[in-house]
C-alpha cells in the first residue's frame, strides 16, 4: 500500500529566533516530503523550508517617517504595524511594544548542502548585510539591508544550491541544482488615520494661582494589515515624529498640523465638554483592516489599536494635564454619533457590536503637575467577530477623554470609522503547503489526478508546464502575502495554481544506462547460457519498468545495476561441438579403414594429413589407440566462433586430403622397351595388341593410389605382349633366286668359284632370319652377286678384295647383332662414311685377267683403306638437350623454390653430361637425360619461411600473458575482450606447418591475420572491484562528519570516471587510495555544548542558600562534564 507523508513543522529552535519577526514560511511550515513507496528508492532531495517577512516596508528616505512618494521609496525597518525604525528617545512609545524588523530569508535545507547557498531577488536593487548567509543550527540566514521598491510590487527571493547524494541502494551519487523561492510584498510605512483635538479651560495659560485644566490629544488606529483613508484638508502628511520631544512640548507641533479633523477651540466662555467628531462625521477617517480567518482568531493578533499621544508642556504654565479614556461606544456599521460640538449627550453604545470588537480601555494617567510629562494611550481591540466569517463588516467607534479633576473637568469625544474585510486564505495556503511537501505516491510518470508531483518542485522534474506552474506558484505565494486581498483574488490564484499543477508532467528519470543494459540483455541469446544464471536475468527482465520518473532515478539506476549484475552472472553453456565431433569421426573413419583398403597408415596414403593433424593439435583434441581423436578441454559458447573456426579449417582439412599418386616404376619400365620396338616388324596382330596394351598403360597416367591395381594389371598386359612378340619373316625371294644362278654357273670356265660358294654359304645360313635382319639377307644377297659377278676366268687374284669385303661385312653385321634389338642401327647409320666403303666395293670389277692384277689390288686397297677411315656417327643428344633445357632454369635460379640437396642432385646430372659422344655411346647420352628428368621429378620444395609467423606468434603470446597476468591480478576481468582475445587465438590455430615455398603468401597472410588481430585488441572494461569495496566502507551518515572533510570525500567521488578501460586501470586503482585516503581523514564534527552551556548558566552563584548535600552533588555533576567531545558522544 503508499503511503502519503506531509509533515507540516517548524524547526523550534528557529521558531524562537524569529518569534518576533512577522516572517511568512514559504510553504506554510513544510519541512519534509511524502514517503514514496519505497524510501530507499527516491531521490533524496533538500526539503527546503524556506521563510521571509510577508510585508517589506518603504519609507521615503532611510530613517525618515515619511511615506514614500515617486522614486523616492527607500526599504527599511518597520514593525509589524508599519512604525519605521527610529532612533529618538519616543521611539518605544511610537512602536507600542513591537519590534522594528529588516526583511529576512531563513531557509532550512534540512540536508547538508554542497556549498553555501546564493541568494537573488527580483529586484537588483535589495542590498544584504553581508553576501553570505548566517548559518546556525542547519539554517542559512539574510538580512536585507537597503534597497529601492515600489508600494504594491513583490519582491522574489530565489535561493540556488546544488545537493550530493550517494544513495545506498544504486550506490551512486546524484548531484542537483535547486532553486526555491519566496515572496515578500512592498507596502509603504504606516499612514495611520486620525484626529488631533485641544481643548482648555480658559484661554489664557495661568489664571491667578489656580492650575487649569486641558485636553490636548492626537490619536491614531494602527495595526498589522490595517490602512488608513486620509480625511486631507490641504496641509496633513499624516506623519508623527517621534525622533524628537515637538510632539510633546509644542502647543501647536507640526506633526499634528490638520492631521484627520483637526480642531483647536479655547477660551473662557467655552463649554468644558467638546465633541470633535460631529463635524467630521461626513468625511470621518477610515481605517480598513483584512483580516485572514485561517490564521487570525483574534483582533489581538493584529496588535489593533487606538495609539494616543499626549504632550507635555512647563510646569510654569501652571496648567495641569491629566487626560484618561472615560468611556467607548461601538455602534455596526459607520453612523452618526455626537450630536453636537458643545453638549455632551454620548453616542448610543451597542453591545453585540461592542463585545465583537472587545476594546480594552486604558486607565487615566495620574495627575502632575509641575513636572514635565509624556506618554501614550493605547486602546487596543481583542475581540473575535471581525475573525469568524467571511466578508466586510464596518463600525464606527467613538472614544470620550477627559481630564478628571474639579469643576474645570474637560471632555473631548472622538469617533472613527473601521471596515474589517475577511477572506480566508487556508486552502490557497494548504495547496502551496502541499504542493511544497509532498511526493507522489507513484513511482511512474502516470500519475493519477489530483496526485501530488513531488516535493521542493524544481524545473528539472518535470517535462513540460513548468513556466505557467512557476507563474501561477509565485502569484499564489504573492497572494499569501499581501494583506490586502480580496476573496475573489485568493480564489483565483488558487484555481489558476492548481490548474498549472495539474499541467505539469513528471519528467522521466534517464534511462540510458538502464535501457543500454536492458537492450543488451532481451539481445542475449538465451540458448548460450545455463538455465539458472538465464533464470534470474529473466526475472529481472520481466519486472522491468520504463516509465519512472525523474524523482525515482535510483531506482532506474538500481534497476541498471541488477540487470548489468544479472548480464554478469550469467554462466555460459557449453559451446557447440556436434559438427567439430562429426568431422572428428570422418578422421578417425579414415585412420581405421585406410590400413586396410591401402596397406599403409592414412599418413602415407594422402597427401595434406598433416594439415589434419595440424588441426587436430591447435583444437587442442587429444590422441588414443583406443578411441582415436577425442576433443579435449570444451570452450564456453562465448567461444563459439573458435569452434566454428576449428570445425570450418578441419572440414576443410579432411577435403582437401587427396590420395598420393600410384607407383608407375614398372610401368616405366614397360612403356620403355615398348617405344624401342619397330612395330613394321611384328606381325600385324601381335603389333595392334602391343599398340592396344601401350596405348592402355599410357591412358592410366596421373592416378591416384587407389587405381593401382588398374595400373598394375595395365603393367602386366603390355609385358606379355612384350615377351610374346612374334617378328615378321623377311623377304628371301631375292636369296632363293641368287642362290639358284649360283648353282646354275658352270664351275669348269672360272678359276675359282670359292668366293662364290662362300657367299651363298652365308645367304644360305641367313634364310632363317626374321625381318629384323632384312638388311643382313639383303647384303648377303648382294655378296652373292658380287662374287658371282667378280668370277674370272682364271683372271687376277681377288683374294685380298674379298678379304677386305669380308671384313667390311664383318663390321657391317656386327652393327646389326649389337644395336638392332635396342636402337636398329646398320652401318649406314651407325658410320657417319660408310658410303666409302659401299662404293669401295662397289668399283670392284670382277673377272679381270691376270695382268689386272694391279688394278684389282687397288680394289682390295681402297675397300681397305675405306673400311680403315670409318667414323661413328654422334650420339642423339637431342633427349639431353630438352632435358638440359627444363633443368637449366631451375638450376639458375631455383635455389629459392627447392632444398639445396635435391638441387645438387639435378646439378650433378646435369654436369655429368659429356658432350659429343660417339652413337656407341648413345645408351650412355640417354642415361643422361634420364638422369636429369628424374633428378628434376625428385626436386624437392623448400618450406615456406614461417620466421615472420613465428615473430608474431611470439608478440602475440606476449599479449596473451599479459592478459593472463591481468586477469590473475584482477579475477573475471580480462585485460583486453573476450570478443577480440578470440580473434587473435583463432588466427594463431588457423595457421597451417605443412606448407611449402610455394604458399609462401598464404603464410605471409597468416602474418597479416596475427598482426591485425594483435592490432584489433581491444582493452575490456577497467575492474572497478576495489572501487566499490572502497565506496562499502564509506560511513552510511556522513552528517556526523565536518563539512569540509566529508566536502574531499564527496569531491573524490565526483571525480570517479566509470568508463575507463583496462589501460587505464592505474587511474582506477588510484580511485581506490583516493577514496580510502578521504575516508581514513574524515573528522567527526564537534559535540554541541550549547545545552549544557546553558544548564551551566542557571547555576546559581550563591551556595548557600541550598544544603551542602544538594550543591556537592551539583558540584559533582559539573566536574562529570568532559570537554571537547566530538559528536559521537
């Protein structure tokens, strides 16, 4: 249930300070606020009771007793009744036991204020004793001093002050500017109306030796919010001089010149009784008096009365003045009263109206004679009629002096008119009272009709109304003030302030710290984290409410707090695995079924495995024979990313794994011996079959180890084919011919058919022969026909040209037996000049005669010499040179691309190449190009320059120790945020050992990657811990301490800036010592002696009128009094 709490209380220790200054308490007494639903939620803020003088006087110049006129309206001391503050020795009598105040602003803040209050007045003119304030007992005090006004304007006083307070439940410190206001209304020092009459016995002073008698009288009405209407017949002020003794000891003073109706009448035939009012009763002075039913009970309270003043003249007149009230007469309303000026018929006296006013007559002064004399009548008014209703009431009220004494007895009677208007200004004042002291008794900014908005209204708790609220508050307050109002003014005032209040709307508290931490907490994503750290954000969340106002900003940063705690508290779940898991699977899948599907661990099997392993390590997975890879410690959700990213890199790990390539050496082998076939020489099948299994092999190139066995069995093909080739018979068509002449020639003509028996020997021995030896049957052929064609009839001897034939076809078929399996050489081909000896031979002419024997010699001798000349073709260099050509370049310059060994080893084979061999070297020239090529496949790649990498790694390491050495120094606070901590670790895992000179970029952007998430840290909230622990120990009433001690606390906590980051955590931690150091140095007020001051005063100084037990035991009390206590005792 709220509650509504309006305490209405005047500090009593001011009340008796200014229980003599007419001081109006601006609101009505109001001191403390409304309690809002929960105390410990609200703004605490100064209840500012504020009070000044309802009426500042004016007068015409300072310590003048004239009224101001023009510009010539000076403020000064008055007493409540408008007498100015006056320095002559009358001055008692004219103030009639009041007290002539300067307008005073007492304001009661009723906390401990920042600083000193300032004061400002609407009117720049107001000067003040001293511009700064008195202060005693929690009240600042000014005293206005002088200044200019006019009659009829107010004067607003604005007090501005700032208020700090750290509120226990937010814990934070909420400084505020206040502004309150009071107003004081400008009349004019007293005018009082009324009538001056003398009146003797006989004309002249002294008769003889007998005192006369005389009546010599002024009287004026004065009294709180009482004005007076001047009967003026030309020459009146209406002014009294009291700061001289004119008014007593003139006959004729100037202060009484025609003041009211003036009248003078002497002489010895004159009547002794005179009535002074029946000719003034047309135009009779009127004294009008308001009179506010809600405050004032009765007339007394106004301090209403008649004010008499009676002059002295020299005892030498021998002229006696004793001057008494003989008797008063009321009648209602304003009438006529004495009948005539020289009888002595009284004025019909009513009772009720009589009783109303409750007049209390003064006693007759005594009789002297001889002395001088001055004094005062006062008649006063105590009665309740005026007070009790609303409306105008009017009397006339007639006075009769006398100066009782023989037969000279005088009697002057006087009558004056009085109009008491009554309004009642008690609800206008208990709405501005209220207004002033009471809090809503909602927390939001909806508030329902008729609601209160907060107590000590400033423009900042509201967002809107507020310039016609403060128009309607001020002119409420002016009303309050004036004294003369009507009804109709005062309800007016009060319609139009509460029509303003009710347009003021509630200001709502700031919300950015609750709604930024609201925001991030309905933006979390529940899924990340423990059900029961969600739970109490949750509920949190769910009690939420956005629309409190600006009085209720602890509990919007209350609210912050809990929600920032809550965020804090939260415990993040596990992150997700499940795809990492799966993709550890298909790892471990592989590892187990490769072994047997391949016959070799998964590392020998593919290519990029390492990259796997790579992976595996940086997730941090763990390695058993049992179970394989397993992950081992699990990252929270908030790591989430770092697991995606593992999960992403090892997925892309395990496709981009691809089979090594299958092993084609014996394919080699086989697609060797097949390009050296002559495949015209096979048989067609046997050839098209060779062709089909070569051409089946070649097709198989470039697979990976998984088509092995295709590779193989295309290996195993091509080799039966090869060992089951099946030649081409040659051509014997030639030799069967030659071989029939040969036996067909008549041996009996020639001398020797030996040759010719030799060589179809020979062809006869080569029929055999297959195709590959064509060439061999063909030459054996033609030997035939040379031997045929060189018979002789018992001719030359040509035994030294068949030698050397002989010998040349020796060479020829040694040719065909070495080289016609691998290179199919012939001695055309193989001897760069074979064609020497062919045409050697072929100049044999055969059948010469015996004296050609010369010639037939010179046959044998240039077959010979032609056989003797031969030289060997070169060797085909042309495999060595294309592949010196591939090797060449990587020579110069692939020391950057490949290990130095593997270089070497191209090198070597390079340079073991020796140029210009003969072609019986050609299998040794092939060795070289072979060497080359297969020294260029075994090239092997540098590794890509990982330094860089390793630099960074190493400063990134760096960073992390530091935040880890943070972190140890500051539990739960990092040094730099999770977010960007997980950024850098993620770019340090992604970073792949395997790679080669070739992906030297994509090392290098492993580089890039580190260094900007090195750059990218970012530095995490400072740890503010030891902050708050230093605030908890700050004392929970800080009233108990000095102003300026607690003012260097208050100072420290100001300066505290929440917003610093982790590089800034010395600042923080300075904040610590700061706080402690002020809280070490605050100093307990002193204790207040006053009471006992003051108990010590009343002790009486004479002993002995008391017994000896009784004053020792008082003794005994006043030595307990220890001094110099602070105010803990």
């Amino acid at each position: 249930m709220k509650l509504k709490r309006k305490i209405i209380s005047i500090i009593a220790v001011i009340a008796l300070v200014i229980s003599s200054i007419p001081l109006t308490l601006m609101p009505g007494g109001i001191t403390a606020a409304a309690a809002p639903a929960d105390p410990t939620l609200v703004l605490n803020r100064p209840t500012a009771g504020i009070y000044v003088n309802e009426v500042t006087r004016v007068a015409y110049a300072s310590n003048s007793i004239k009224p101001p006129s023009g510009n010539n309206s000076v403020i000064v001391k008055a007493t409540k009744s408008g007498v100015p503050y006056l320095s002559g020795k009358f001055a008692n009598i004219a103030y009639c036991g009041e007290t002539p105040y300067s307008t005073q602003i007492s304001f009661t803040p009723g906390v401990t204020l920042d600083s000193t209050p300032t004061i400002s007045c609407s009117n720049t003119t107001v000067t003040y004793a001293s511009a700064t304030p008195t202060f005693s007992n929690g009240t600042y005090t000014w005293t206005v001093s002088g200044g200019t006004a006019l009659v009829g304007t107010s004067l607003i006083f604005t007090v501005s002050y700032t208020y700090s307070e750290t509120n226990k439940i937010s814990g934070k410190t909420y400084t505020n500017k206040y502004e309150t206001q009071c107003v004081s209304y400008v009349e004019s020092i007293s005018s009082p109306t009324g009538l001056y009459s003398t009146k003797r016995t006989f004309e002249n002073f002294v008769v003889g030796t007998d005192t006369k008698n005389r009546s010599y009288i002024a009287t004026m009405i004065l009294g709180e919010n009482t004005y007076g209407s001047l009967y003026n017949n030309g020459t009146a002020d209406g002014t009294v001089d009291f700061t001289n003794d004119s008014a007593f000891t003139s006959s004729t003073p100037a202060w009484t010149s025609d003041f009211g109706n003036m009248r003078s009448i002497s002489g010895t035939d004159a009547s002794k009784n005179y009535n002074v009012a029946i000719n003034a009763d047309s135009n009779r002075p009127l004294s009008t008096v308001y009179i506010d039913k809600s405050v004032t009970s009765t007339l007394s309270s106004l301090n209403l009365r008649f004010h008499t003043v009676i002059p002295t003249y020299a005892s030498s007149t021998k002229e006696q003045v004793t001057v008494g009230v003989d008797s008063a007469y009321v009648s209602s309303g304003i009438v006529n009263t004495f009948s005539s000026s020289n009888t002595s018929n009284d004025p019909a006296n009513d009772t009720a109206a009589s009783a109303e006013l409750g007049m209390s007559l003064p006693k007759n002064q005594p009789m002297v004679t001889g002395i001088a004399m001055s004094s005062t009548l006062q008649t006063y008014f105590e009665g309740v009629g005026p007070c009790k209703e609303t409306g105008t009431k009017e009397y006339t009220v007639s006075l009769k002096y006398h100066t009782p004494a023989a037969w000279t007895n005088v009697y002057v009677g006087q009558s004056f008119s009085f109009r008491f208007i009554t309004y009642d200004k008690g609800s206008l004042r208990t709405l501005v009272e209220e207004i002033q002291g009471t809090d809503p008794t909602s927390m939001t900014i909806e508030l329902a009709d008729g609601e209160f908005k907060g107590y000590n209204p400033q423009s900042w708790y509201y967002s809107s109304g507020w310039e016609d609220f403060q128009t309607a508050f001020l002119n409420a307050k002016t009303c309050l003030a004036k004294p003369d109002q009507s009804q109709s003014d005062i309800d007016t005032a009060y319609t139009a302030l509460k029509t303003a209040y009710a347009g003021l709307q509630m200001r709502k508290a700031d919300y950015s710290l609750a709604d930024a931490y609201y925001k991030q907490a309905i933006g979390k994503n529940r899924n990340n984290y423990t059900l029961a750290s969600w739970a109490k954000l949750q509920n949190i969340i769910d009690a939420y409410v956005d629309n409190y106002s600006v009085l209720y900003q602890p509990a919007v940063d209350k609210s912050a707090i809990d929600i920032k705690s809550a965020i804090d508290a939260l415990e993040y779940a596990t992150a997700d695995y499940s795809d990492f898991i799966a993709n550890i699977n298909t790892v471990n899948k592989i590892m187990t079924e490769t072994p047997t599907i391949y016959g070799k661990p998964a590392s020998e099997v593919y290519s990029g495995w390492a990259k796997v392993e790579s992976v595996l390590r940086s997730a941090g997975c763990l390695y058993n024979e049992l179970e394989g890879y397993t992950v081992g410690n699990y990252l929270d959700v908030t790591e989430q990313a770092t697991v995606d990213g593992y999960t992403l890199l090892l997925r892309n790990a395990i496709d981009a794994l691809k089979l090594n390539g299958a092993d084609y050496t014996e394919a080699t082998k086989a697609e060797n011996s097949y390009k050296i076939l002559n495949l015209s020489y096979i048989v067609d099948d046997v050839a098209e079959n060779l062709r089909s299994a070569y051409n089946a092999l070649v097709a198989l190139h470039g697979l990976d180890l998984s088509r092995q066995g295709d590779v193989d069995s295309a290996v195993a093909n091509l080799k039966y084919w090869l060992d089951n080739i099946e030649y081409k018979p040659a051509d014997t068509t030639a030799a069967v011919n030659i071989i029939a002449e040969a036996n067909s020639i008549d041996r009996s003509k020639y001398t020797d058919l030996s040759s010719v028996d030799n060589a179809v020997a020979n062809l006869e021995s080569k029929l055999d022969l297959d195709i590959r030896y064509q060439s061999e049957i063909d030459r054996a052929v033609a030997a035939v026909r040379s031997a045929i064609d060189s018979l002789t009839t018992n001719g030359a001897d040509y035994t030294d040209v068949d030698a050397a034939i002989a010998e040349a076809q020796a060479i020829a078929d040694n040719v065909m037996k070495t080289y016609a399996s691998t290179y199919g050489f012939t001695a055309e081909t193989f001897y760069s000049n074979w064609s020497n000896v062919t045409t050697a031979i072929d100049n044999v002419i055969r059948n010469l005669d015996s004296d050609k024997q010369a010639q037939v010699d010179a046959f044998a001798a240039a077959i010979k010499s032609a056989v003797a000349a031969l030289k060997e073709n070169k060797a085909d260099y042309t495999e060595v040179t294309a592949a010196q050509k591939e090797a060449s370049p990587i020579i110069s310059s692939g020391s950057a691309l490949y290990t130095a060994e593997s270089l070497n080893r191209l090198t070597s084979a390079y340079l073991a190449v020796v140029a210009n061999l003969d072609i019986s070297k050609q299998a040794q020239v092939d060795g070289y190009a072979q060497a080359i090529r297969e020294a260029i496949s075994k090239l092997e790649y540098l590794p890509a320059n990982y330094t860089n990498v390793d630099n960074k790694i190493t400063e990134a390491n760096a960073k992390l120790a530091e935040n880890d050495t943070f972190e140890k120094a500051h539990p739960g606070y990092p040094l730099y945020t999770n977010e960007s901590l997980s950024a850098l670790n993620l770019a340090i895992a992604s970073v792949d050992r395997s790679l080669d000179i070739r992906y030297q970029s994509t090392v290098d952007g492993y580089v890039t990657a580190i260094n900007d998430k090195i750059n990218g840290l970012e530095y995490a909230p400072a740890d503010y811990t030891q902050v708050e622990l230093a605030k908890a120990n700050i004392p929970s009433d800080l009233s108990l301490y000095t102003t300026l001690s607690v003012a260097t606390l208050n100072s420290i906590l100001k300066k505290i800036d929440t917003t610093l980051k982790t590089d800034q955590q010395s600042k923080v931690d300075g904040y610590v010592t700061s706080i402690n150091n002020a809280v070490a140095s605050l100093k307990y007020k002193n204790a207040d002696y006053s009471k006992v001051n003051a108990a010590k005063a009343k002790v009486p100084s004479d002993s002995s009128l008391y017994t000896e037990e009784s004053w020792q035991h008082l003794q005994d009390k006043l030595a307990d009094v220890v001094t110099g206590l602070d105010i803990r005792y």
